[in-house]
C-alpha cells in the first residue's frame, strides 16, 4: 500500500486549510479566485506559493 495514499490526504487537506484561509482574507474577490484556482490545479506548488507569498487572513 505504501505511503502514497497517505500522502495524498495530507496534501489534500492542507488544500482544503489553505482555501479555507483564503476565503477569510480581505483580498478583493477576483484575487481569491485566482489563488483558489492555482491551489486547485496546482495543489503542492500553489500550495507552497500561497504558504510564502501568498495574502494572510484578518485577525
């Protein structure tokens, strides 16, 4: 079986983490489509970018 599946959900979830956040930011909504959309084709690297570049939520 491996470690692959397991790797997969962990991606998925920390997708599902940052797309969560991004929703929750004040970025205008055309900026959230767009990190959306590059978490979603992208899911490791969009999800690295988002991590280091990427807008952070309010508090």
């Amino acid at each position: 079986m491996g470690l692959s599946p397991l790797l997969g959900l962990v991606v998925f979830a920390l997708d599902v983490w940052a797309i969560a956040l991004i929703i929750n930011t004040r970025i205008e909504t055309a900026q959230k489509v767009i990190w959306i959309l590059l978490i979603l084709f992208l899911p490791v690297i969009g999800l690295l970018i988002w991590y280091f570049a990427g807008p952070k939520p309010s508090r």
